[in-house]
C-alpha cells in the first residue's frame, strides 16, 4: 500500500517537490515542480510551475505545464494556465483552461522539457 502525504495550505515551497504514493498538497508552490505518483491539489492550492504525476484531481490553480501519464481531473474550482498532456481527461462545469491541451493515449515514458525561467518583462519606456 502506498503512503499518503499531506501539505497543508500554511505551507509554502520554494523549489521542487518530488514525492512517491498519494500526496494531497493545499499549500503554494514558486519556482519548481512537483513530480510524483497519485496528486491532489486542494482549493488553496497554488503552483507556479510544472507538474509531472502519474494521476492529478486539481481543485487549486496551477500556472505551468501539466504531463499526467493516466487520469486528469479538473473540478469546478480549478484553473490551469499553461499546456496540458494526459492520457484521459475529466473537466467539471466551472473548470478553467486556458492554453493547450493534448489527450493522447501515447503519454507513457514522456517527461516534461526542463523549466525555463519566464521572460522578464519590458522595461518602462522613458519619455
């Protein structure tokens, strides 16, 4: 039997989180990924960066890249900014989506491409 984990929504992770079994994460996550068997993300979840998972049932928000090499869903409450690839998709009413999705029975041995920091913004123009 696989062990469960739990993060609770007073946490907050700089850096990457790599877990084995189940882990229920409701805190935040900046700057890393979180890579892993059986995810759920609660409603204060919040991740800002990639997710690698065997399984994911998001209710929080993630802003990043999503590869799920079996089931995905995404309940009412979630947000997902960024690609998702998964080999089975399930999306409540309310659920929000915004960028690629690729459904693909072909998601077995994929990793995602290393995380590349974001642009910096433009500077101010000077008048």
């Amino acid at each position: 039997m696989n062990p469960t984990s739990t993060i609770l929504s007073d946490v907050e992770i700089t850096g990457t989180l790599t877990f084995s079994g189940e882990l229920q994460f409701d805190g935040q996550l900046h700057d890393g990924d979180i890579i892993g068997e059986t995810l759920v993300l609660g409603p204060k979840a919040r991740i800002q960066g990639n997710i690698q998972a065997a399984a994911l049932t998001l209710h929080g928000s993630v802003t990043g890249d999503v590869l799920v090499t079996g089931r995905c869903e995404l309940k009412g409450s979630a947000s997902l900014v960024g690609s998702l690839t998964t080999n089975r998709l399930a999306m409540d009413e309310g659920a929000t989506l915004i960028g690629r999705a690729e459904i693909t029975p072909d998601t077995k041995g994929r990793t995602l491409p290393p995380r590349t920091q974001p642009p910096a913004p433009p500077a101010p123009l000077k008048r």
